[in-house]
C-alpha cells in the first residue's frame, strides 16, 4: 500500500534541477554589471546572454517579499542568462563611504 512515491521528496538535493550561479559567478556578475549595466557577460556563457530582469527593493526582499523599483538606492537587480538558465538575484545596495581606500 505504500507504492506511491513521495512527490515531495523529488524537490529536494535534485541533481537535475536548474542550474545556479554560484558565490564567485554572483562577485564576477556584480562586477561586470556595477562596470556595465548594459553589457554584463554570464560566466558560463559569454556576452551577449544576460538579461536584467527586475529590479527589487532591497529590504523588502530581506522580509522575502519581491517588490518592483527603480534602479536607485537600496535595490536587487534580477539577472537571467537565457543560454544557460540561471539566474541572480544581485544586491547592489548603494554603501557610500565604505571601500578600501587607502588612509596611508
Ligand atoms: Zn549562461
């Protein structure tokens, strides 16, 4: 009586999931946008394949609700490569006065 598979349990550790951006590819996608919004190159890819999908208010995605907004101040810029499927969710929250300036 317990042939049923748990559909449940197909969510999870799936090996044949999409696809992710990993921790350096999210540096290297904040790098290339924060150089060039209109030209960022996916990691995997190249150029030519990154689209900005969204842009979300930074706090409002911290209480993980996704909520459209201008690309100005505390913001989540939303990535998508549409050769290979991943996607970024990328904080660029403006932090004036940090950085690694050189006080010597
Ligand atoms: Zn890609």
């Amino acid at each position: 009586m317990s042939d049923f598979k748990d559909p449940a349990a197909a969510d999870r550790d799936d090996p044949g999931g999409p696809p992710e951006f990993n921790l350096q590819d999210g540096l290297s996608l904040a790098l290339s946008y924060l150089e060039d919004p209109s030209n960022v190159p996916c990691p995997h890819c190249g150029p030519g394949t990154i689209e900005v999908v969204a842009f979300l208010d930074a706090p409002s995605m911290e209480h993980g609700t996704a909520v459209p907004t201008n690309p100005d101040g505390d913001y989540t810029v939303v990535l998508y490569c549409h050769r290979c499927g991943r996607a970024a969710a990328l904080d660029l929250s403006r932090d004036e006065g940090t950085g690694d300036r050189d006080a010597a």
